[in-house]
C-alpha cells in the first residue's frame, strides 16, 4: 500500500459504477482517501447502482462491498477540511465520474462548493488533478472547458472503456478506465496488463 493522501471527488455525472470501483482500488493503495459527493452523486448511484452512500452514518460496506476505514467522507460544503487549503499535501485529486457542470466551473474558477475548491487548490499548487468526463456528445462550450483544465495542468482521461482485454463483465469493462486512472496517478495497479509487455 502507498502511505500516500488522495482526494476523491464524485459528481452526478452517469457513471456511478466509475467511482465505485476506483474507490474500491485506491482503498487499497492509498492510506488517507477524502472523499467529497455531490447531493447528485448519491441520487445517481442510487439510480445506477440501486444502492448509495448515506452521509448520516456513512459506511462503505454496501457501496463497496466493504467496510474500509480510510476513507473519510467531507462535508461537500465545508471549507474547514484539509482539502481546502493549498497547505495540505496530498498526491492528488480525481474526480470520477466529472460532470461538465463541475468542469465548467473549475475551469472559470469558481470554487461553489469544497468539490471544486479542492481542485482548484490542485491546480494552483500545482498537484495531480485528473478529471473523468462522461458526457456525449460535446459541445463546443464542453469542449472548451476541458481545454482550459488541460492548459491549466488538469489529465483529462474520459471514461472510455477498452475492449480490448475481451472484459466479460460491467466491472471488468469499468476497471479498464480505474486501471488508466490508477496509472495516470504514478501508482502501479494489477488490473489490467500493459499492451505487449511480456512476463505480465
């Protein structure tokens, strides 16, 4: 395991299932995770997953499967939590799935809520920020603000999930993006192999 920090944002983006399983794999690589949903997020994993994180009593046991201590769910509208604040080091921040609305205002610099003043501290202090869009098609606005995140020193990586290790499961398909994630992050990860690397 990395004694490293990571920072989780989820947003109501479709896609709750992206989220699930990254979590699942970073609980077991980082040893500090904040976690930061969204009220949408809640609704969307409830809605896809048919199960979701309560705030009240938070437990990952149903959501993942788990109960995994080291994961610590902030208060989306908190500003006295370590995220907040350029100060604390951490070795990044993946919004997973990213709503173009939270994209949008990353990228104009509008820190609403601790989601995105989380990410705007990365970017600032110029840390790891990885944000995973899902949305389809793009407009031109959409288009643009991931420009800006990527000439800012954001990774965007969308959730475009590989075919070709043949996954024969939802899960399997999800965790071809939680492995790209993982990497994109500097962590190894064993969920999926290097493309024509022998001995793996």
């Amino acid at each position: 395991m990395s004694t490293g920090k990571l920072v989780v944002g989820v947003t109501g983006a479709s896609g709750a299932i992206y989220a699930q399983r990254f979590l699942i794999q970073a609980a077991r690589l980082f040893t500090e995770i904040h976690l930061i949903l969204s009220d949408q997020a809640i609704q969307v994993a409830g809605t896809e997953l048919g199960f979701a994180p309560k705030r009240d009593g938070f437990s990952t046991k149903e959501w993942l499967g788990e109960e995994l201590g080291n994961i610590r769910l902030l208060d989306s509208k908190n500003y006295f939590t370590p995220p907040a604040s350029g100060s604390f080091r951490h070795d990044g921040m993946v919004i997973v799935p990213c709503s173009m609305g939270t994209a949008g205002r990353i990228a104009n610099g509008i820190s609403d809520d601790l989601l995105t003043r989380a990410a705007d501290v990365c970017l600032k202090e110029k840390r790891r920020l990885i944000v995973v869009p899902r949305e389809m098609p793009m407009n031109v606005i959409m288009l643009r603000n991931l420009t800006t995140l990527a000439e800012a020193g954001a990774t965007v990586l969308p959730a475009s999930p590989a075919w070709y290790t043949r996954p024969k499961t939802l899960e399997e398909l999800a965790d071809t993006v939680v492995a790209r994630i993982l990497q994109n992050l500097g962590v190894e990860q064993t969920l999926q192999k290097q493309w024509m690397v022998e001995g793996e």
